[in-house]
C-alpha cells in the first residue's frame, strides 16, 4: 500500500506543481538520481573511461542539439521525470563544472554510465560506483548545509525523491567475470541484496522516499541480440533471467524495508513496460526495436556511436533503442508516462 502512496504523491505534486502559479509551494523539493547510464546526465564526462557520450550524434534531439553526455538521443528519464514532478526540464551531473550552489537545489544525478551494484563493474569501466556516489551525496548534502542551512538539507532529505536505477551492467558484462565465483542465479541474488544494502546505506544518510528501478530486459537490447542472439537475432534468454530473477529477489525485500523503515521505499518494475514495449513496437508508436538508430544500431555504443559513422538514422523517434543499449528520448517518454499512468490508477 505504501509503495503506491509514493507515485500518488508524485502525481499530487505535479498537479499541485501547477499551483505554485498561484503561490503555493511544490512538496517535493528534488530529485536525487543515483545508478547507470540510464540516468547520467554528464559525470562520465571528465573521468578517466571510455564510456561516454559527449560528443554527436549523441544529443543530436537535445535542446540545442548539444552532447552533454547524456547516453541518447535527448533527455534522459532523471530529466523527464524532473520535468514531470515541475523541478526542471534537466538536472545536472554532480561533477559538472561550474555548478553554483543554487544549481544543487532542485536535485542533482550522481548516476555513472556503466556503473553496477558490483563494485568491480565500476572499476572494470573505470566509473563511479554507486558506492562512491554515496560519498558524493554526503558531500551534496554538507554543500546544501553550509549555503542554505540545516533547515534547507533537512527538507530535500525528508521529501525529495530518490531513485536508484542500476543492474544492468552487472548482468550484461561482469557477470563473465565474476562467474567462477557464482552462477546465474547467485550473482541475481548477489546483486539484488547488493540493491537493498544500497537503499539501507541512503536511509541512513537521511534520505526517506526512495524508489529502484527494476532491472531491465537487458537481454533484448540491440548489442546482445548481436553478439548472442543468432541468426535471428533474438533477445538472449539467459539475461533476460537472470533481470527476473534480480527482481523476484529485489521487490519482496524492497517490501519488507518499506514495511520497517520510515518513509517509502518502493520497487518500480520497469522490465514488464520495456519488454512489451520491444515486443510490440508498433503499439507504441515505433517502428524498429532491434535496431539503434545511431550507426548500424547493431553494435555501436559509445565511442564506436560517433559522427564519422554515416549510418545514423535520421528521424530517431521511430527507434525504441538509440545506441545499441540505450533507448531513445522519446522511449523513455513513453515508460515514464506509463510509469507514473500505472502506478497511479492502482490508487484511483
Ligand atoms: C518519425 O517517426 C515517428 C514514429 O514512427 C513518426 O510519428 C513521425 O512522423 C516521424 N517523423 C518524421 C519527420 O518522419
């Protein structure tokens, strides 16, 4: 029951948003992001890794057109669902240069493309766990205090949102690594209460609404279908259990923290919108779902998605998948709305 008042209150909130107009005050003061490339608007930018983005065609439907580092086409979910809740129509990376501290008030994304729960995902990418993240977060928070006061801090801790959103990286490449130590199933399990020790560590730390994503069906994103799905180019199974099981394990436990903690500590199953929106592209609105529209879409992702490739597709909207592993603006659109559509009418 609990987990649902939180996308009620979000919804509250947007439409309360509309208010502030007439002088009444947003409830949810900010959005704080932390996990992958799915949110990172832009902290890869100056590390030390391949995995990037800050150069075109990504961005190419970005306001300006710009390369921010984002992983797609335009805006990600941490901005659109900023937008949603009447924050800002984007949200910085924390390690953007030149950040003032007004810039930190409406929420800031601390996510790291190619970053997992395991810690050696990060340090095989040479990127920000989602550990290190908390160590920046602690800094944000003593930030907010010396400019805006405790009273300030107390306020983004006590009602911001707070979204996780990792796993993927994890199953899809240091799982290989990793797989004399575990099977499939014990690296899901292994990831999932990774998951919760996270969520507990940010509880800890003050934060009180905190909502994780799912794992996605990452075994039907263009690269595996590539590398592993055959002739067909099918979505790879074993991945796709291996999100399944991650999540069989993640959302009871997620359950049972929201019953003991205060606050509200919600699952949010993004596989089931994902999948079916992969499955039935046309439903949606899309034309291709096993392709990215940058480069061939059958393998480019980061450096290898770049303006010498002359195959980028023109009009992205029509592909749910940008790169080979990363969705377009406009499928995020569609799983944000949807989103935040289901959990609302469970309420209604
Ligand atoms: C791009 O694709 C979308 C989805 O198929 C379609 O609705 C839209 O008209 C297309 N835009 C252009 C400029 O072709």
């Amino acid at each position: 029951m609990k987990f649902q008042m939180l996308w009620f209150a979000l919804v509250l909130i947007a439409v309360e948003t509309n208010a502030t107009k007439k002088g009444k005050k947003a409830t949810v003061p900010a959005l704080i992001v932390f996990g992958d490339s799915i949110m990172d608007t832009g902290n890869n930018n100056k590390l030390p890794t391949i995995l990037k983005s800050n150069f075109p065609p990504y961005g190419k439907d970005f306001p300006g057109g710009l390369a921010t580092g984002r992983f797609s086409d335009g805006r990600v979910p941490s901005d659109l669902l900023a937008e949603k809740l009447g924050l800002a129509k984007t949200l910085p990376a924390y390690l953007s240069p030149n950040l003032n501290p007004r810039d930190l008030l409406k929420g800031v994304i601390f996510a790291s493309g190619g970053t997992g729960y395991d810690p050696l995902t990060a340090k095989i990418m040479s990127v920000i766990s989602v550990w290190d993240q908390l160590t920046y977060f602690k800094e944000y928070i003593s930030k907010i205090k010396q400019h805006f006061g405790e009273g300030r801090a107390q306020n983004i801790l006590d009602h911001s949102c707070f979204l996780v959103v990792s796993s993927s990286n994890d199953i899809a490449h240091t799982y290989l690594a990793q797989s004399h130590r575990y099977d499939r199933t014990s690296y899901a399990n292994f990831l999932a209460d990774s998951a919760v020790k996270f969520v507990i560590k940010l509880h800890k730390l003050g934060a009180k609404n905190i909502g994780v994503f799912s794992a996605a069906p990452i075994g039907c994103v263009p690269f595996q279908r590539t590398v592993f799905g055959g002739v067909t180019r099918g979505c790879v199974t074993p991945l796709n259990d291996m999100a399944k099981q991650f999540n069989s394990r993640l959302s009871p436990a997620l359950n049972s923290l929201d019953k003991k903690l205060d606050g509200i500590i919600l699952y949010i199953n993004v596989y089931d919108t994902l999948f079916d929106m992969i499955q039935n592209p046309k439903k949606y609105g899309f034309e291709v779902a096993d392709k990215g529209c940058c480069g061939t879409g059958a393998l480019a992702v980061s450096y290898m998605c770049n303006s010498l490739n002359p195959f980028t597709c023109s009009n992205s909207s029509a592909y749910i998948f940008w790169d080979s592993y990363h969705p377009t603006e406009r499928a995020y659109q569609v799983l944000v709305d949807k989103l935040f559509d289901k959990y609302l009418k469970q309420v209604l």
